[in-house]
C-alpha cells in the first residue's frame, strides 16, 4: 500500500450522498429499538465484524442502554479485493466462549451475504443459543444471496459501489461521515472505471 490515499479529494469528489449522517442516526435509533425489543433481556455477546462493522458498531453500542458484552471478529473473503473469495479467511476468531450465549454479529453491509452466513454457522456450531446479524446497509441486486438474511437491517441501497461509515473502497474512506456511491463514469481508487 503507498503512504500516499489513492484519493486525497473529499468523497463528494467521486462520489454522490446517499446517505447523510442524520439519516444514519435516525436508522440506527429505529435498529437499536428493534434489537433491543429483542435482546435486551438476553445479556448477549454482541461482536463486531471487522473492519467494516467497527464503525457501525460503535454508533449503535452506545444505543443499546441493557446489559452486554462486546468482542469482535476478523474474518474475510475479500482480503484487498473487489470481489470475494470462496473461502472465509480467518484474522481472529471471537475471544469469547460463545457456547449457550445470544450472539448479535454487527456489519457494515449485507451485499451477497456469505462473510455473515458463514460467521452465523460458526457461533451456531461453538454452540451459541442464538445467533442474529445486524447490518447498517443491505444491498438489493440480483446476484445470488447465501441462504439467510440479517435480522436486523438499518437501511437499503441499490446496486452500487458504496462506502463511507464504515465501507471502504479500496481501503479509503471507511471514515466518510455518510455513506456514499461513486459516480458512474468516475475513475475510482486504484484506477478501475466505475460504470
């Protein structure tokens, strides 16, 4: 990676608001009463996806006023690419025993779905009495999809290259304060053409 950003411009640059941050905020209150209505009572073991869920996590654990415990996991299919890999690549798997806990996994983005399919499979097979997924943003195309969908989804999207709030493109501007779609016609990071 060079220690100089790909795109040193502000994301409005490249790319279009979808998403404000006021927007955000409304999303993750209406996200944070509907987890809590269900796991308030549950003392779960709430764990962060990494990188892209770190952001999104933190906004929405201080939403959540009952009792929890945070940890996180690092595990990708996309280890620097646009597209992922077929096989879940682990970082560091959650420190905690998750055997009979309530499990809440928090996401940036729910786009074909098997980062998170695999990581509900592998809370349920350590054991865990339940397993949800909460995501800021799910994205409605016609690709396939694994076969579950997150319980809990703050907003929804079009087919787009998103980023911003936690979503990078091409490891920039997880740090936009909204989240935003590049251009059609622009050339993103890295030098690829977005159409």
């Amino acid at each position: 990676m060079s220690d100089r950003p790909r795109h040193p411009a502000p994301p409005e640059t490249f790319a279009e608001l979808i998403y404000s941050r006021a927007q955000i905020d409304a999303a993750l209150d209406e996200l944070a009463d509907a987890i809590t209505g269900r796991l308030a009572q549950r003392f779960p073991l709430v764990v962060s996806v990494l990188n892209g869920g770190l952001i999104v996590a933190g906004h929405l654990l201080t939403r959540l006023d009952f009792p929890l415990e945070v940890d996180y996991v690092h595990a990708t299919r996309y280890r620097g690419a646009r597209t992922g890999a077929d096989r879940l690549h682990w970082l560091a798997p959650p420190h905690n025993a998750l055997a009979d806990r309530h499990v809440l996994l928090i996401d940036d983005i729910f786009d074909e779905g098997h980062t998170l399919a695999a990581l509900e499979k592998y809370c349920a097979d350590k054991g865990a009495a339940s397993v949800a997924s909460a995501v800021l943003l799910k994205k409605n195309h016609p690709r396939p999809v694994a076969a579950m969908t997150p319980a809990f989804i703050a907003l929804e999207v079009e087919d787009r290259y998103v980023f911003g709030f936690g979503m990078d493109v091409d490891h920039e501007w997880r740090n936009a304060n909204g989240i935003y779609a590049v251009k059609s016609g622009t050339v993103a990071p890295a030098g690829r053409r977005v159409d």
